[in-house]
C-alpha cells in the first residue's frame, strides 16, 4: 500500500470498528486497520486512490462523526521541521483580543481579528487598525496577558516528540514578541518570530515597529529554516487557523489547517477541525507509546 489514511478520534471521543469500517469502504482496495493509540487514532494503507480524493470521500462516508480524517503518501511521513502559528494554535485564544478586554474595547478589535482571520483585510492594515486602539495602555498590561497564557492541548507534546526525534520546531506569529518569546520557553520551541509594539515612557503608543511579520514573512521564516538546516520543503510541516497563514500551509511538505477559518480551513492540504495537536503527531504516523510528555 503506497498511501495511508490516518484517522483520529476528538478528545474524549472513541474511535470504533463501525467508523474504521466505513472509512475503509469508503477507500476500496484498503487494508487492516494499524492502531497508532488504541481507540483514539489509527492507520489505513491503501493504494489506487489519488489520497486528496481518498480524504474527501471518507470525510463524505464518516460525515459528522466526531473524527479527524488526513490521506497522504505514505513516504516521507515524518517531518523533520515544524513551524507553527501562535495564536489559537500553539497558545489558546488570541493575545491581542486579551489586551483589548484589559482596555475595554474588545468588541472593537475582536471585529478587525475577525476580519483579518477571514481574509477580508491585508494582515498588516489590521494589525495596525488594532494597535492604534491600544493607544496608552501601560506595558504592564502586555505582562499581565502574557502570565496568563496557555499552551493549546497537545502543543507540548508535538513539540517535544518531534525534536526528540530529530526535528527542528519554529514559533512564527503576527502577534507580538512578548508573548512569543514567552510561549517559545512554555511550549519548547527551538526559535520564534514576533512583531515589536513600540512602547515609551511605560505605555503603548499604538504603533507597531516596521517590518510587520505578516503571511509572507511566515512563509519566508517556513523557506529560510528549512534552506539553512539543508531541510527539503517536502519534509516541512506548518500549521495554522488564520487567512496569514496560507502562505506557509500551502508552500509546506505537509499544511495543516488547525480549528481554522473557513478560508484557510478550504485552501490547506490537511485539516483538523476536531482534534488537539496530537493530531499532528498521529499524522505522521507517531504511536501513542511514542509521545514524549
């Protein structure tokens, strides 16, 4: 069998014989399914099937089954390079929407965030309308958010079980350096990459300092690592939620749209719209006895 399909149970959610059963109609010619954690994420070989057509016509056959389907090559699996968004991705929520609440006009930046993440407006035209609102906000208001982020459910785990293996990991995100360098030691990322607020006399002055990391620059932060650590693209993973991170999703070995928006949920290679990032790791055919943390 040259293709694999993985399928991987919700948190909290069993995968059974009834749905392996029907993902393996669904393929054809497919064989037994390879448990990779008992219940929860399995494999399934199968061959004479483009794998884009295999995952749409078991994701057809599974429908609202609380299930995450990928069908890939089964070559060349496990990458050796990770780069991940931040926001609602490697972290829970979103950090500038917390500093908007701290400020009391979250409804007024929630709706530019939106916007952006939808791809109705340039990410650095949003990102400035946003930063503008936060006009005065003291600095200490960033530590304040910054103390009370949380990694996303399986964000420790994939990072940790890749480089353990051999893989390089890499935090890229529109938000800001405060809160990436932050995330980069709780998660234990190799490197990350933030924007810079301008901060002075102990308050925001609503400006971001130039250049603004944007898509283009997370697809060249994706380009770059994998060129200088002599890293084939095909051997790249890169995962996100937001319009900004197509780029880096579409150019990757393996894009991952993680809870995304719908534009960015319709234009990546893969998706997990159930899942926590263990997904990622069962995707690249990890067992669960393997899983470091």
């Amino acid at each position: 069998m040259d293709s694999v399909l993985t399928l991987i149970a919700a948190p909290g959610k069993s995968l059974d014989s009834s749905t392996v059963d029907a993902a393996r109609r669904a393929l054809g010619n497919a064989g037994a399914a390879d448990w990779l954690a008992p219940g929860t994420a399995c494999d399934i070989g199968f061959a004479g099937l483009d794998p884009v057509k295999a995952q749409d016509a078991v994701r057809a056959a599974l429908q609202d089954a609380p299930v995450d389907a990928v069908a890939q090559t089964a070559a060349g699996r496990r990458k050796r390079l990770l780069v991940a968004d931040m926001d609602a991705t490697a972290t829970e929520g979103e950090t500038i929407d917390d500093l908007a609440a701290l400020a009391g006009i979250g409804p007024q930046i929630a709706a530019i965030t939106a916007s952006a993440m939808r791809g109705e407006l340039d990410f650095p035209t949003a990102l400035r309308r946003r930063v503008a609102l936060l006009e005065g906000m003291p600095e200490s208001a960033l530590y304040r958010v910054r103390d009370a982020m949380k990694p996303m459910p399986g964000a420790r785990a994939l990072v940790a079980t890749m480089k353990k293996h051999g893989a390089y990991t890499v935090l890229v995100s529109g938000g800001f350096d405060v809160f990436t360098s932050h995330a980069r030691a709780l998660i234990g990322f190799h490197e990350s990459h933030g924007n810079r607020l301008e901060v002075a006399d102990g308050k925001l002055t609503g400006k971001v300092i130039d250049p603004i990391l944007g898509r283009d620059a997370k697809l060249a932060v994706l380009t770059s690592t994998a060129k200088s650590r002599g890293i084939a693209m095909a051997e790249t993973m890169a995962v996100g939620d937001g319009a900004n991170d197509l780029g880096m999703i579409q150019a990757a070995g393996m894009g991952v749209a993680f809870h995304a928006k719908p534009v960015t949920a319709a234009a990546a290679r893969a998706r997990v719209d159930r899942g926590d990032l263990t997904a990622l790791l069962y995707m690249q055919g990890y067992r669960r006895d393997e899983f470091v943390g």
